[in-house]
C-alpha cells in the first residue's frame, strides 16, 4: 500500500457535510465564530457548490410560509407534517424550523436566487408551502455566501470522514481520507455537526443496467450521517421510515409541479380513471389522516398501487390534459392561446432542466411532446431521507421555548452524545424540512454548538493508539487488494476480497427481497425481515474483505460499510414497529393495519459498538400544537 500522510486538523467547531444544512452551519457559524474566538472547520466529501441533494438544482423551495404576509403560521405547518407524516414527528423541532424558515429563503433571494413573481411582485406558488424558482444555480449560490461568510481557508474538500472519535460519552473528532491525494486525515473539536445527507442506493433500484446510477436522490448520498451518529452511540429514531417518491419513471424527474403548478392528474391506464379519485374510498381506514386534508403522500404512494396490483398500470401524468386546460382560458384568441401554450410547454421542459436533466432527455429520446402525450409515472425505491417526506435520524434535542422536558437537554439540535449536533439529513423526526429548511436548521445547530463550546471550552482527549487502529482499518481494502489481485487471472473473481460493486448489489437484493423493496412490491414481514437480519450479519462478516483498487473504490467500499449500517437500523425498527402505519411506503403483511392504540409512537434505537449490539424501544409523542 502507498504511503498515507496523516494530517492533523484542530478546530473548535466542526462541520462535516457540504449540502444545505451544512451550508447554513458555517453561515450561521462563521458570525459566532467572529464574536467569541471560535475557530471553525468545515469537511465535505465532495465540492461545496454542487454538494448535496440541491447538487443538480432545483425548480421549487418546498418550504416558505410567508408569514410576514400572512400566508401561513409555523402552527399551520406543525399540523400539515403531523398530517403526512400519519402522525408521528417532533412538533418542536418542525415548529422551531417552521418560524425561521422564510428569513433563509429572503436570504437566498438577496444572493441572487431568481424567485419567480408575478407582476405585483407577489412569490408565486405552485402549492400552499412551495414557491417556484429557477433554480439551476442554487447551490452555487448558497454554497458561495457560506464560502464567503467562513474563508476557504477554513474548508477542506474532497475528505470523506468515516468515523467519529470519541472521549467517553463527548464527540472528540472524527478520522477520514482525501479522495485525491494519499492523505488519512484526524480532526479533532470540541463540537461537531453532522450534514452528510441521508442514504440511496440501500435498496435494488428500479433503474437497472444501463440506468443503475440513477435514482430520485442523489447517488453519492450513502448513508454517513446514520453511520457517523449511530457509531457515535447517539440514539437514532424513525428508521423504520423510508420515503418512496412517485417520480416520472426511469428518469426520476419530479411530479410535484405538475400536479401542484399545472393541476395534473394521474390516471390507470386500465381505467382511464384519477387513481386518488378511484380509490378514495380506502382512506377511511386511515383515519384521521387519510380523512383530512391534504392526504399524507405515502396514502397516495397507496392508491396508485391498488390500481397497479390489479394489473391496471401503468400509471399516467396526463401531462397534455393539464397544459390544455391552463390554455382553455385564452380560447378565441389564437395569438394569446398559442403564446400561452409555448409558456407553459418552457415550463414543463424548465421543471426538469432546472433538476433532473435526464428526465429532460428522457423524453427526447421516447418522443414526448408533454402537450401532447402523457407520460409514465412510477413508485421509486426507497430512501432513507429526514428532509424531505421521510423522518429517518439522529434523536436531537429541542429548543428551550418550546420542548417539553422529554425532548430537551441543554442545546438544541444535539444529539444524545454531547457535543454532537445534527441537521438537515442527518436529524430525525422533523420531515418537511426541504432545501431552505435543512439550511435553516444548520444554522439552528450551529448556533447551538457555538453556545456548546463556550460552555465546555476544552479540547477532549484523543486516543492516539485508536487513531493507528482506525487508520489501519479504514485503509485496509488497499492492502488486500494489492496482496491479492495476482491471485486470479480477472481481478475482479477473487476468493479473498470483495469488489465494492459486487458487495453493494448482494446489500440491495437482500434489502429489495427481506425489506419490501420494488421487487416485493414494498412487503415485509416477521419472517422475511428475520431472514433479512441473518444475512445482513454475514454481509457484514464479508465487509472485512472488501477491496480497492484505488482511492475511488476504497471511498465506494466505506460507502457501502455506511449503507449497510442504515439498513441494519432499518431492518430492526420495521421489525420492531407491528403495524403498517405507512402504506405505500412498507406494507407488514402479518400487521397489515394502522394501530394507533399500541404505536402511535416514535421507534428509536442504539446501538453499542463495543458489543455490536442493538436497542430497539419506543418513545412518546408529545402535541406541542392543537
């Protein structure tokens, strides 16, 4: 193996990610920082301006209230996530982002985000929560003014960090390695907060060959921020929620435009007929949420299946129905009618330029004219995203004002492991955060562990004799493969490594087949979940022979050693959780109703990394809001 350097960095504050949240992080922590002689350190894996999930762009901003204007209150959103989310979420930590939100979007506008208006110069919307951008840029542009606001000198790109160093029960550091040069890194802090994403590529995708890469979220999100907490022994909560989008299929590209902007409808093929139309009558069995308005999207994940599962698929986006009607209005004036129809037809095609350009070739290359013909829509597989409609996380503390005493102790946006924050991604419980509310919530946490290290101004203890141990672990697939790869005439058929391609499809068909992946049409049950454990115990004997060729592989196989982390946490807790709360996104075919009496409930877990072992409990919901 190549000599590796090892680089010692020494912070106060340390911020691991470069996405939304850990753009807000070093924002909001750069202004501290200055205050009281806090230094700050910020570690991205990739390069902060295409970083993260907004990496591609994006056509709308999913959360602004407008409470200025009186649009909405941060009450009004804490009851529509408890309402999609069948009930369960962290009423605090939603409400806490939910009234600080619109001054970030105001923010991102000031830095040149172009927000669409109308000619009152009014925000236009394309739903109650989202307003329409152009959004191609947006990362770029927030990833600059956090790039100004902490000095690039501060900011060190292209290290994945792999695994947190600890001084008893307090975040000391955390140990990673460049991707470009032969450099193992050691960090040490006296904070440090979690901003690495959530996890794809867990699951089988439904794109295969050709189109394995792609999927709704994106691909280089491979579950760190599960694995960085969880290692750490913070307590994890809602793992057993997976978010399923319905996504134009093959391509991914989103919906919610068309069904929110252009007032699309989706129909069964087999039927001719709206599916949410068809099947409304299944919603009573969810009270009260399927009742209520709007309904919860893994319930409407739900009554499009029916309709697929009696081989009445596929599904259509009625794509030319919706921009006909918007055009009705102009009828008897060709001139406007058919200038109205090429603003809507830019429209459409700018929704997916904007962030999923394959979707834009997509149909190109299958001769779609969306004014013209419909198009396929699809349930994707699952991901594990706490932003966004999924709730997957670390258990972090809430704000002082408004946490009941279960949810509270000392610093907000703190995990159970002192000294270690999460946001974005990487904290569980509060869905519906989007792009503008992870940002949000990194600045929350960054004001915290600021407040943190004030309290606590000492640099904790690193183990140097753990250091050599990580660094020869985490540097070990270099070393097999360069002992091994003559064994075998094709380097990629060995018996003593594992390639990480090959080790991530046996970690995807074992979750697709045990886990209620696409395959099995998203069912589980006690027997298949058990299954599932058992095999993912000798995936992870096999983990200790993974092999790279390079630095590229060996992040690929540290990678993968991350997913299989958040796989484990989700096997155990939709085991644990005896119902199925979240049709549409899981099905338990052995608990195959909603349970309010016995699991109207957080499920959350810990694991011990000493004895590898796994505590699985529940925890209650407490209503902030009436």
């Amino acid at each position: 193996m190549p000599n590796f350097e090892t680089v010692e960095v020494t912070t106060d504050l340390l911020i691991i990610g470069g996405g939304m949240s850990a753009c807000g992080a070093a924002l909001e922590a750069a202004h501290w920082a200055k205050k009281h002689g806090i230094k700050v350190t910020l570690v991205d894996k990739a390069a902060m301006d295409r970083s993260g999930a907004v990496a591609q762009g994006l056509s709308a901003i999913n959360q602004y209230l407008g409470i200025a204007e009186g649009e909405n209150t941060p009450e009004d959103y804490v009851r529509y996530v408890r309402q999609d989310l069948m009930g369960v979420s962290r009423e605090d930590l939603v409400y806490s982002i939910a009234r600080h939100v619109d001054s970030s979007v105001h923010l991102f506008e000031k830095w040149g985000l172009p927000i669409w208006r109308d000619e009152n110069g009014k925000v236009i919307r394309s739903g109650r929560w989202q307003v329409m951008i152009s959004g191609e840029s947006y990362k770029i542009i927030v990833a600059e003014a956090a790039k100004n606001a902490l000095g690039t000198e501060n900011i060190i790109e292209r290290v994945f960090v792999v695994e947190p160093l600890l001084d008893g029960d307090r975040i000391a550091g955390a140990v990673g390695f460049s991707v470009r040069e032969n450099k193992f890194y050691v960090f040490r802090c006296k904070a440090a907060i979690v901003c690495m994403g959530g996890a794809v590529h867990v699951f089988r995708p439904r794109s295969t060959g050709e189109g394995l890469g792609r999927s709704w979220y994106p691909p280089f999100n491979a579950g760190a921020s599960a694995y960085f907490t969880i290692r750490a022994g913070a307590e994890m909560t809602c793992q057993e929620i997976r978010f399923i989008p319905v996504r134009f299929k093959d391509a991914y590209g989103p919906v919610g435009a068309w069904f929110l902007l252009f007032k699309s409808r989706a129909t069964s093929a087999g039927t001719g007929e709206d599916y949410l139309v068809r099947n409304k009558a299944v919603l009573e069995e969810y009270k009260p949420y399927g009742t209520t308005k709007p309904t919860p999207a893994n319930l409407r994940n739900y009554l499009g299946m029916i309709d697929e599962n009696q081989g009445l698929g596929p599904l259509y986006m009625r794509t030319e129905e919706a921009i006909a009607n918007l055009a009705k209005a102009y009828e008897g004036d060709e001139k406007a009618f058919k200038k109205k129809l090429k603003q809507l037809e830019s429209e459409a095609w700018e929704d997916f330029l904007d962030m999923t350009i394959g979707q834009a070739l997509l149909w190109a290359a299958h001769n779609v004219r969306p004014e013209q013909k419909p198009s396929e829509i699809a349930a994707a597989e699952p991901y594990f995203i706490g932003s966004h409609s999924g709730a997957s996380g670390a258990w972090v503390s809430g704000p002082a004002d408004l946490a009941p005493p279960e949810y509270f102790w000392g610093y907000e946006n703190m995990t159970t492991v002192k000294g270690l924050f999460a946001a974005g991604d990487a904290s569980g419980a509060s869905p519906h955060k989007f792009s503008s509310g992870s940002f949000t919530e990194g600045r929350i946490a960054a004001r915290s562990a600021c407040r943190f290290i004030m309290d606590n101004n000492t640099l904790p203890n690193v183990d140097a004799a753990e250091v050599e141990k990580y660094k020869e672990r985490i540097l070990r697939p270099l070393d097999l493969y360069e002992q091994y790869k003559n064994y075998s005439t094709d380097p990629n058929v060995n018996p003593n490594y594992v390639r990480p391609m090959m080790y991530m499809y046996r970690l995807q068909k074992l979750m697709d087949e045990y886990c209620g992946g696409v395959s099995m049409r998203f069912m589980t049950s006690k027997t298949l979940l058990e299954r599932g454990l058992e095999l993912i115990q000798m995936l992870k004997e096999d983990a200790e022979k993974l092999a790279a060729e390079d630095l590229h592989e060996l992040m690929r196989c540290w990678e993968n050693i991350h997913r299989t982390y958040q796989a484990e946490a989700h096997l155990r807790s939709v085991l644990f959780r005896e119902e199925t709360r979240w049709p549409g996104y899981y099905f338990r075919a052995d608990f195959p109703k909603m349970d309010n009496d016995n699991w109207l409930c957080f499920v959350n877990c810990k694991y011990d990394r000493n004895t590898d072992t796994w505590e699985i409990f529940k925890r209650p919901i407490i209503n902030i809001v009436d």
